[in-house]
C-alpha cells in the first residue's frame, strides 16, 4: 500500500503546482488574438463560391517582449491550401503581413 501511494504522490514533487501559463505565454496569447479577430473579419467580407471548408490553424511564436510571428495555415481536411506570415507588435496592438 506505502508503495502504491509513493507511486502517485512521486510525480507531484516535480510539477510546479502554480504555473503561469498566461504570464509565460503572454505574448502569443494576444497576438494570436489579434490576428483571430482581423483573419475573422477579412474572411466574413469574401463570398466564397466553393463548398471547400477551409478551416484555418494558428501559432505563434515569440520574439521578444513586444513581438511574435504568427502562422495561419488554411486546410481542407488534410491538403494545406493557404499559409500566411504575420510579424504581430502587441505592445502597439500592430498587425503586419509579410510577403514571401
């Protein structure tokens, strides 16, 4: 029995039991919600003529304290349609797409 309870108490010696995934993540949390809010609007103004439902996927990554660099990558099921870039300032709330 001593052993069965070391076994599930073991694991909580190394987990920081109060993480702060949103003051670590900061950054990318509000510039993928920047580019969320202006993707949504950009794409609601199209009238898409094909029944393809492209279904975008988002990530970031941080750059420093002010910027990230934000992927969207549309898909129809498995195939990759679309790829944007997007270099996101979240101190200036500024949204920049860059052109490959």
């Amino acid at each position: 029995m001593k052993k069965l309870i070391t076994f599930i108490l073991f694991p909580f010696l190394f987990i920081p039991l109060n993480t702060k995934a949103n003051e670590n993540f900061s950054v990318e949390i509000e510039a993928l919600t920047l580019v969320m809010e202006q993707y949504k609007e950009d794409n609601d103004s199209k009238i898409e003529l094909d029944d393809n439902n492209k279904t975008p996927s988002y990530m970031a990554l941080k750059q420093d304290e002010c910027n990230a660099t934000v992927e969207v990558t549309e898909k129809t099921g498995l195939e990759v349609v679309n790829t944007e870039y997007f270099d996101v300032n979240v101190c200036l709330k500024e949204i920049n797409k860059v052109i490959n």
